[in-house]
C-alpha cells in the first residue's frame, strides 16, 4: 500500500511540476518599447525572472539575444527602419528562405550552408541579397531570437552593400491579429506574465512591432517575385501596383474583420 501511494504522490508531483513549467515565464526577448523619451527592455531569464530596464532615447546600446538553450548568442544595434521599394534591381545572387517557425537551429544551419552567415551569425553574402519568404511565428521556441537575428543582419548587409528582404507571412499576419490558435503557449504565458496580450508585445509602441509594420507583403526584385503562399490570378489581374497592396496590408494589419471594408478582406483574409 505504501509502494502504491508514493508512486501515486511521485506521479502527482511530476503532474505539477510540469503545470508549474507551462504557466511562468520562459527564456524570450528582448521586448522593446517606446515610452515618450524612453525606451523599456524586457527579457525573460532561464530561471523564469523577468528583468525590465529602462534607457533614454539615445543612450541604448547594443542588446543581447539568446536562444532559449543558450547555444546561440548575438548582439543587436537598433536602428531606423523604413519600408523598402516594392519593386527593386536584382543583385548576382539571392538566396531565398521561407517558415522558419522558430526553429532557429535549422534557420542558422540553412543560412551558414549557403554561405549568408559565417560562425559568429554575421553576415558573409557581399552584395548579394537574402529574402525570407515570412512565417518566422507561432510554433517554435525561438521566434524572437529570429526575428532579431534578422533584423540584425539588415544592418550588416546594408553595410556591405547587400540587402535582407523580409517578407510577411500569413502567420505573421495572424499574430498582430490576435489569430493564436498556432501559437506556441510559451509566448502567450510570457505576455501574460506582463499582463498583456501576445499583440502587444508587437503593438505600434515596439520596436518589432514597427519593424513588422514596415514589411513588404509582395515584392518584385528583377524579374522575380516573392510572396508567401502565392497569388491568385484574380490578385494579379485587380493589382498592377503591388506598392499598393503593401501599404494597405501595413496600414490595417492587426484590424478586426468587421471592422474591414471589402478590399481590406480580399487582401488581409
């Protein structure tokens, strides 16, 4: 009888521990926001500890972003971003990309076979451009490192002469939309745990969020063109300015549907 109710508690106290695991905060961030003339930090440790720092405006330096296991680390420099032409010149090579969902192992394995990044994440493709065709959210464990480690090597191609193309997925769409039904619990505790919604962590007063804001949904380099999932030849045939489609998407992303008009539904739903 004994045997039988110390396994029973042993069972119970595993049950626990892993509701405990599901419901604090796990290692994410940095969470940048914008308040008057500061700008506020969030990050998420191992030990499930928030930590919240506060700089002015033009005193923040670099910002350190991990992967959850800590097997990856890098360094990023924030820095104005502003939306590209929809429509720009080819470069020699452009090496192409698409859902990486949070699994930044296999994202930083794809891109350092290609020869886009060397060992230390930095950028290595000269002139060349690299276009990620969206949906970086929702399932895996390292969406945010992703999405900086992107962000960082717009910069570091930028400098070389080089450009990052960043594409919105569909996925991305349904994160500012409150759409989570994919989302990874891990990201929805971590907002809780700040009390708010995942969204806002993406909301117009961030850093991401503004960056997200500021992305092509379609665009044309050389004779190509990119988008996540395709278009129909209804889309192609109702928009010749894909400039257009951009902004409009940019504009109502995160709307409700009642709240769009027709053409908002045809192009966002």
């Amino acid at each position: 009888m004994k045997k039988k109710l110390f396994f029973l508690l042993f069972f119970l106290g595993n049950i626990l521990s892993l509701y405990g695991t599901e419901n604090k905060p796990l290692t994410d961030g940095p969470y940048v926001f914008y308040k008057d003339n500061l700008v506020q930090v969030y990050n998420f440790d191992v030990s499930g500890q928030i930590s919240k720092n506060t700089f002015f405006l033009n005193s923040i330096n670099k910002l350190k972003v991990s992967s959850e296991d800590n097997k990856y680390s890098f360094y990023v420099q924030l820095h104005p971003n502003k939306r590209e032409s929809s429509k720009i010149i080819a470069p020699e090579k452009i090496f192409a990309i698409s859902d990486p969902h949070g699994n930044l192992t296999a994202f930083i394995k794809i891109l350092q076979q290609g020869g886009v990044i060397d060992n230390s994440l930095s950028w290595k493709f000269g002139k060349n451009h690299l276009a990620i065709l969206g949906d970086v959210a929702d399932r895996g464990r390292d969406v945010t490192a992703i999405y900086w480690l992107i962000y960082k090597l717009e910069q570091e191609a930028e400098i070389s002469g080089g450009k990052v193309h960043f594409i919105l997925g569909n996925h991305e769409v349904m994160l500012l939309q409150n759409d989570l039904r994919y989302t990874n619990r891990k990201y929805i505790t971590n907002a809780s745990s700040l009390s708010m919604s995942l969204p806002e962590l993406y909301g117009h007063d961030t850093e991401l969020g503004r960056w997200l804001r500021n992305k092509n949904t379609i665009q044309i380099i050389g004779n190509t063109l990119f988008v996540h999932g395709g278009i129909s030849k209804e889309f192609a045939e109702r928009y010749k300015d894909i400039s257009i489609v951009n902004q409009l998407v940019s504009n109502n992303i995160g709307k409700a549907k009642r709240d769009m008009n027709e053409e908002e539904l045809f192009i966002l739903v």
